[in-house]
C-alpha cells in the first residue's frame, strides 16, 4: 500500500513538471526566473565578507547590522568568497 502511494506521487509531480515546464520555458526565455529573491545585493554581501575577514566583530553582529540569519551568512560566504580561501585566523575556537 505504501509503495504504491509513493508511487502515485512520484507519478503526479513528473505530470505536473511535464505540464508547467513549457510555461516556465517562455518564462525563461522573457527573463523571469523562479526561486526566491536575495537578501543582500552585492555590495553588501562584500561589506559582510569584508567586515568578517577584516575584523574582529563576531558574526551575530555581523548579521544583525544586515538582516540577515547565520546559515544566510554562511551561504553567501561559501557561495561568493570560497571558505578556503578566507582568513579564519582571527577566530578562536
């Protein structure tokens, strides 16, 4: 019973992605893009970056001057300035 469940689903979401991926196309194609909007633009996404590699201030600080969570920082850092190549030396653990 409960693979034929899971089944039924997995069936219903290949229609639906088969019936909507035409409109998401033209979507597409007029420049529309799905997915939810950034927090941060660039220029404070570098301000954050720059105040963690640059500074002492700690990252709640960080991320309470800019409105954003912790995992929120973490993704942009890991995103726009690769972890490895940030100076984690000022930090102690």
């Amino acid at each position: 019973m409960k693979k034929k469940l899971i089944e039924n689903k997995k069936l219903k979401k290949q229609r639906i992605l088969k019936q909507t991926l035409p409109g998401r196309l033209a979507a597409r194609n007029m420049g529309k893009l799905g997915g939810r909007p950034k927090k941060l633009n660039s220029d404070k996404i570098k301000i954050a970056i720059d105040l963690y590699t640059k500074t002492l201030k700690p990252i709640t600080e960080i991320c309470k001057e800019l409105g954003i969570s912790r995992p929120t920082f973490y993704t942009y850092l890991r995103n726009k300035h690769k972890i490895n190549e940030v100076d984690c030396s000022h930090i102690s653990i």
